[in-house]
C-alpha cells in the first residue's frame, strides 16, 4: 500500500497484475496439485510476459525462456 496518497496507475497497474498471476497460481496449483499447477503457472506467466515483450518489440525475453525450456527438457529427457 501506499504511505497516505493514492496509487499512480503504474503503481496500481503493477499491483493488479500481481494480483491477476497470483489468481492463475492458486486456481492451476488446485487444479492439478503443487508441482504440475507451479509448472502450468510458469508455462502461462511465460506466455503473458513474452507476448508482452513481443509486443514491446523485444524478444530476448522470449529467447531467455525458450532457452530455459530448453535445459530443462534436456536435463529430464536425457537419460
């Protein structure tokens, strides 16, 4: 919360989408458990965030994450 003045719309921007990913958290962690709904969450914020950053014109976010991806594909598959 603010000290005594009213958010700025940055500021009630940036807390409404905390709110709105933490909404997307507690309904897929109820709906498919702790590791599979934290998985799906990551996967969605993922897709919101890079969609957003794509917009923006840039898309190292996205390379970031598919690179993520990646390694931890290749780390569990590998065997």
């Amino acid at each position: 919360m603010s000290a005594g003045r009213p958010l700025t719309k940055a500021e009630r921007k940036k807390m409404n989408r905390a709110e709105h990913e933490r909404k997307i958290k507690q309904d897929l962690i109820a709906q498919h458990g702790n590791d599979l709904g934290t998985f799906y969450y990551w996967l969605r914020i993922a897709n919101i965030r890079g969609t957003q950053a794509y917009r923006d014109g840039s898309t190292e976010f996205i390379r970031e994450v598919a690179l993520a991806l990646h390694n931890v594909y290749s780390r569990h598959s590998s065997g």
